[in-house]
C-alpha cells in the first residue's frame, strides 16, 4: 500500500510518499521526494536500505512524524518549544553570523563556522534527534545563547571522576550557554526547564548536569531546576 501526504509547512505544501512497498519507496526516493517507509510482514524480509525512516506498522506513521520527515528532507529546523519569550530550536549554518566571537568555548567549536554547523546538523540532528538547540528571543528574533543535551560520552567517564553514575543509555546530560548581553535575565531557567521536559518526554530519560564547583551560578540554577549534578575536576580520571 501507497499512500501520499501533502503538509504545510512555513506557508508551503510539500508532499510525503508513505509505503510499504519497496519498489516505490526506492523510485520516489531517486527522484528526490520525502518517504516514510513501512514495514510489511506480509512480504516478509525486505530491503529498507537507503530508506531513512521506517516504522514498524501504518499505526506508528503520526503528523508529527510525517513533518520531522519533510523537515529533515528539506532542511528546515525542527521546533523544540516555545515558551514564554523563547523559541528554542534546532540550529542553522545561518545562526553562525549571530554568535559573538568572544563567546566561543573549545567545546563550542563546531558553531563557528557554517561549514562545521551544516555538518553538525546533517550529523547529530539527523542521526540522534537531539543535540545543542538555538535560544531565539520571540520578540526580536536574536540568538540570545544555545542550549540542550547530549550523551555524555566516553570522555565524561575517562577524564571526570563521577561517582554513582546511572547506566549511560538511561540519561542525557544537560549543557547551555548564555550569551553575555542577555545573562542574568532568567533566560537559562527559561530554556532549561523547557529542554528538560523535551527530552525527558521524547525520549523518556533521565536528565543529569556536570558542573565545575566554582559555577556556582549553574549550580544554583541547577538547584532551582532540581536535577541531580555531579562535580567535575579537569584531569580527574576514575
């Protein structure tokens, strides 16, 4: 079965081919078209290779999925939330103009140009569904900081003594960045809170900090949002 969706997106319909017929998938696929594919017991094994998403059933095929597809395909960033003066989204390679040079950390490097953000987001946004997300203030349009989450990977657990730990594959931790101009406005509460219940609603997680003990600013924050953290030493090894 073949069936053809056309979403509006931004103002503009574009069009999703959903099948779980694999010659159909493949050939809208060569003619650069969005498709969902749909895995048919019926046929029984059968190829989804080159097919970027598949569900297990017509039953899992939701409007939310079906325009994270067409985003992906176009790329278009995904919305995270939006909350009182923030829309918190996924970047674009655009945003590099809008981050100040001075607010640049070694582990921020891929934001500074838009050849390293376009790769970013090909790479983590497509393949994790999570990453760093855009802090825009709603009234302005400026990119007042970043913020959101990630796996804390095998560095956290080599270099940091981190002690009573959950399981890696059970949380995500949580990073943000406010930039300068706009600190000490409530935008990282803001964000947060927001980030935090993306992630632990999407992909039902647990959400974790590491924090440097003379942050005491994020640790207060991180009090405020009441998710454990863990102090972390530079050059520490467990």
């Amino acid at each position: 079965m073949t069936k053809e969706r056309r979403i509006r997106i931004d103002g503009t319909d574009h069009r999703l081919l959903i099948s779980d017929e694999p010659q159909a998938l493949l050939a809208a696929k060569a003619a650069g078209r969005a498709v969902l594919g749909v895995e048919n017991a019926v046929q029984g094994d059968w190829s989804l290779r080159g097919i970027p998403y598949v569900v297990p059933g017509w039953e899992y095929d939701t409007e939310e999925l079906e325009e994270l597809i067409l985003r992906r395909h176009l790329g278009l960033p995904w919305m995270i939330d939006l909350t009182e003066r923030l829309m918190i989204r996924e970047f674009v390679k655009g945003d590099v103009k809008q981050i100040p040079k001075e607010e640049y950390a070694g582990e921020e490097a891929v934001f500074r140009s838009e050849e390293t953000m376009e790769q970013y987001i090909r790479s983590q946004y497509a393949f994790y569904e999570y990453g760093t997300w855009a802090l825009v203030r709603r009234e302005t349009n400026e990119l007042v900081g970043m913020a959101g989450v990630s796996s804390p990977g095998a560095e956290i657990f080599e270099q940091y003594a981190l002690r009573n730990l959950p399981e890696k594959s059970q949380w995500l931790e949580l990073g943000y960045h406010i930039f300068r101009p706009y600190r000490r406005r409530g935008y990282a509460r803001e964000a947060c809170e927001a980030v935090i219940a993306y992630a632990e609603q999407e992909f039902s997680c647990r959400i974790r900090a590491a924090v440097k003990p003379d942050n005491t600013a994020s640790v207060r924050l991180l009090k405020k949002l009441g998710i454990p953290y863990y102090f972390v030493t530079e050059g520490s090894k467990i």
